[in-house]
C-alpha cells in the first residue's frame, strides 16, 4: 500500500471492514448453507445419494486444496486485485449452481465457487492485517471478521430453511450475486492495492492442484467406506491414490524454488500449533451441523425451516462468545482463551452425545447447543489473531490462506470420517436387530463423543505447546527497508 507506518490510519479502514466482512460472510454461508435445502436438491435435479454429499464436498475441497495457492498468488499479484478476481469467479458459479439442470452441473458449479473462495478468501484477510495498522484495532478488527464468518456458517441453516421453504433452494445460491456486485463495487473504492517484494518465480500451480485431487480422493475413499467394506476396491483404491498425491505435493513443493509455505512460515509455533489444532475444531464443527440436521430433519422430522430455526441459538451464544472473546484476548492471552475454548466445546459435543429418539429440542438439543456456540465463539478470535502472529507485511494473505485451509480441509476430512463412523455404527446395529431409527441416533450419537475427543485432544495441545501470547501489545521490529511502503500491522 502507499501509507507510511508511521502516518495516521486510513479514514475508510472501518468501511472497508463491513464490505470484506460481508463478503466473509457470503463465503463462509455457502458451506452450509446447502445442508437443510439437500433433500430438495436431490427430489428436483435427480441425485443419488452418494453423489449428494459431492454437493457439500465440491464447495469445501476446492476451497480448502487451493487456499494456499490462492493466499500465495494474493500476496505475489496483488491483494485487492485477486480479492475482485475471487468475488467475481464466486458470483458467476453462485448464477450457474441456481440455474442448474443436472447433478453434474451443479457439482461443478461448487468447485468453481470453492475456487472463487480460495482466491478471495485469504485476500480479504490479508487485507485486513493491512488497513489496521494498530495493533489493538488489528484485535478488534480480527475478531469482528472471524465473528463475521463464524455467523455465516450458522445462519447458513436458518437461511437455507427459509428460503427452502418459502421460496426454492436455487436462491441460496442467487443471493449471492448482489452482495458480490456490492464489494465489487465498493471494495476498489475503499481499499488500496498491497502486495509482497517478488524476489523470484510466481509460486507453481502443480503442488496445489495435485493436493487438491489427493484431498478429492482422499474423502471419496471415506465416504464410499461408509457403505463399502473397508477392504473393498472401491474404498482402497482412492484412499491409496489420495494418499499418494498428497506424498507427491509434498515432494512438488519441497523441490520447488518458490513453494507454496516457505519453510520459515514453519519457524513460528504459535502459527503452527494453531493451524495443527484448527484441524481438529473444523472436524468437530462442521460434523455437528451435518449429523444434527440429519437427527432433525430425519428423527425428529423438522422441516426445512423448522430445522434452520432452530440453530438461532447457536448464532446468538456466537456472537456473546466473539465479544466476550476479544474483550479478554488483550488480557489472558491466546492460548488460555484457545485452550478453554476447545473444552468447552467439548463439553458442548458431550451433551449433545446425549440424545435419544425422543428427546426434545429444549431438553436435549438446546443445551449442548448453547455451549458449543458459546465457546466457539470465545473460540474464533484466538484463532484468527493465532494465525498471524508475527505475519510480515510480504506473508499476509499466506498466513491467512494457511488456516482458511486447514479450517476447510479439516471440516472436509473429519465430516467424512465421523459421518462414515456414524453411518457404518448404524449399520452394525440394523444388521443387530435394533430399530433403523434407534440405530441412526446411536450412529450419531458415537460420532459426537468421537468428536469431542477430537476437541479435547485439541486443547491439550493448545495448553501444551501454544506459546502465551497477547497479541494486541505492539512488538518493536526493525522494518525492511523492502517493506518501508507496507503499514505496520504487516509487521
């Protein structure tokens, strides 16, 4: 950007903030916003049921495989040009996913939307590191954002039933294309261009096209074990292939002059604790939606709205845990609020774990609703403020593009393995003799405390490893004279 680190902060910073924030939250949206609005999908475009989840899997694949790309290229070809460049990709695919005629064209209208995220998702982030060059407004900007995102991914549900219900499931997907017209609009007007010192090539496509099939195959596999024994073709063959392509990235990037995480991004472990735990939030996180809303809709038999209403709750004890969040970060730290965020979380998933066939939304769902939002919205601005710490002005969008990944690829991965756990425990118990229906709550049941392991395992290592940090306190550096034109918030 062309301010001084030293020169007053940008008058339109705060603008700037609500226009990234609500593209955020268009983002985050579409990655549940299809949970509720599925069976529809299936009943009018003509899905099978294996081939319905890829309309869950395409979004959050393509998105998680080329993030990091997609941090690089920001950070290489400029933040706010790419930022447009992802917006405008995401409102084209969002027209062709509500036009949709078949399964086939749907599906890949959701992995060009992913691939419209992946570019403008870490942009948007690295954006923000660079307009708040103060280190306290830089908290508080942080936590709005993540705030931001995290009420997307709720309201997704509530959103999704509604418009299910009272309209057709093709326009969760065409309310996108205002919001993307507003940014494109505006986000030029309020936001200069940024972009890191190239000292060598553009970073190379083939690392990350090649772990993004891997990851592809990777969660066929596990879905497909969830009807297939694991020993069967169907279920090795693209766990294998998955594995290897995932082997064959690493070796791409680790031969490659300009890889996509340079090896000191490594060098900070408070990046790297974060980013490892953040697999195991995501996992948890994005299975409750998943299996919740099957409980609902399939046990408790919730219509579409009734089912996304009911998750108001959750967006309401976010939000109370965003705040209360980032008011206490500048005082316990990362890793105390991080820490007990995952176990309460945890706590959250546990009763949760409780239901039964008839329990009652007040007496069995709510409660475990109610805490999982709270602690992880005490939860999203450790994380977010977590991931840049110690971010240079040069590595920005990468830092951000790095979590924005593990938070996709770790919700991909760990919805296929606990839905395929839940799914296979069913099965068991049918074959049993048990009730179909008892039998699906058991299966769902056993995924939660699966997943509430996950987080706990995740705050021990949170406590464990994480340094304690309190990020809003400024840290004098010598600047690079390379990055004398970036604010400070970059440094």
């Amino acid at each position: 950007m062309n301010e001084n680190p030293t020169s007053a902060a940008d008058p339109r910073r705060w603008r700037a903030l609500t226009v990234l924030g609500l593209i955020q939250f268009m983002l985050v949206l579409d990655v549940t916003v299809v949970n509720v609005a599925l069976p529809r999908i299936q009943h009018d475009l003509g899905f099978s049921h294996a081939g319905l989840a890829w309309v869950v899997n395409g979004y959050v694949l393509a998105a998680g495989g080329l993030l990091l790309l997609g941090g690089r290229m920001a950070d290489v070809v400029g933040r706010r040009r790419l930022f447009l460049m992802g917006v405008g990709l995401f409102a084209a695919a969002s027209a062709v996913c509500g036009a949709a005629v078949d399964p086939g064209m749907l599906v890949a209208a959701r992995f060009v939307q992913g691939a419209g995220e992946a570019l403008a998702a870490p942009a948007s982030l690295g954006l923000i590191a660079l307009v708040f060059p103060d280190p306290v407004e830089r908290v508080k900007a942080l936590g709005i954002w993540g705030g931001i995102a995290g009420l997307g991914g709720t309201t997704g549900t509530v959103i999704s039933g509604a418009l299910t219900d009272l309209a057709s499931w093709r326009w969760i997907f065409l309310i996108n294309l205002p919001v993307a017209a507003v940014a494109l609009v505006a986000v030029p007007r309020l936001v200069s261009e940024s972009r890191m010192v190239r000292h060598g090539a553009r970073p190379r496509v083939a690392g990350a096209l090649t772990g993004t099939a891997g990851l592809v195959s990777l969660v066929g596999g596990l879905l497909d074990a969830a009807t297939h024994p694991w020993g069967s073709r169907s279920v090795l063959v693209p766990l294998i292939a998955g594995v290897g392509l995932l082997v064959a990235m690493i070796a791409i990037e680790g031969r490659s002059d300009n890889p996509l995480i340079p090896l000191e991004f490594f060098a900070n472990r408070t990046r790297v604790v974060t980013n490892v735990v953040t697999l195991c939030f995501s996992s948890a996180f994005f299975s409750y939606f998943f299996l919740l809303t099957l409980f609902e809709q399939q046990i408790r038999d919730y219509s579409p709205l009734h089912g996304g209403l009911s998750y108001l709750p959750f967006g309401i004890t976010i939000g109370a845990g965003i705040g209360l969040g980032t008011a206490l970060m500048p005082r316990v730290g990362v890793r105390t609020l991080l820490g007990t965020g995952f176990f309460g979380c945890a706590v959250g998933l546990v009763l949760t774990a409780g239901l039964g066939p008839e329990s009652s939304y007040l007496g069995g769902i709510l409660p475990g609703m109610v805490i999982l939002g709270f602690f992880s919205g005490i939860s999203f601005p450790a994380i977010g403020n977590a991931a840049l710490h110690q971010v240079t002005g040069q590595d920005s969008s990468l830092a951000s593009g790095v979590q924005s990944a593990m938070q996709q690829v770790g919700g991909a991965v760990g919805l296929s393995a606990l839905v395929t756990l839940a799914l296979r425990h069913a099965s068991g118990q049918i074959h049993a003799g048990v009730a179909p229906a008892v039998a699906a709550v058991h299966g769902y049941t056993l995924a939660f405390r699966v997943g509430a392991v996950v987080l706990a395992v995740g705050g021990t290592l949170v406590f464990a490893l994480l340094e304690r940090v309190i990020v809003a306190q400024p840290r004098p550096e010598p600047v690079a004279p390379e990055l004398a034109a970036l604010p400070a918030a970059g440094r």
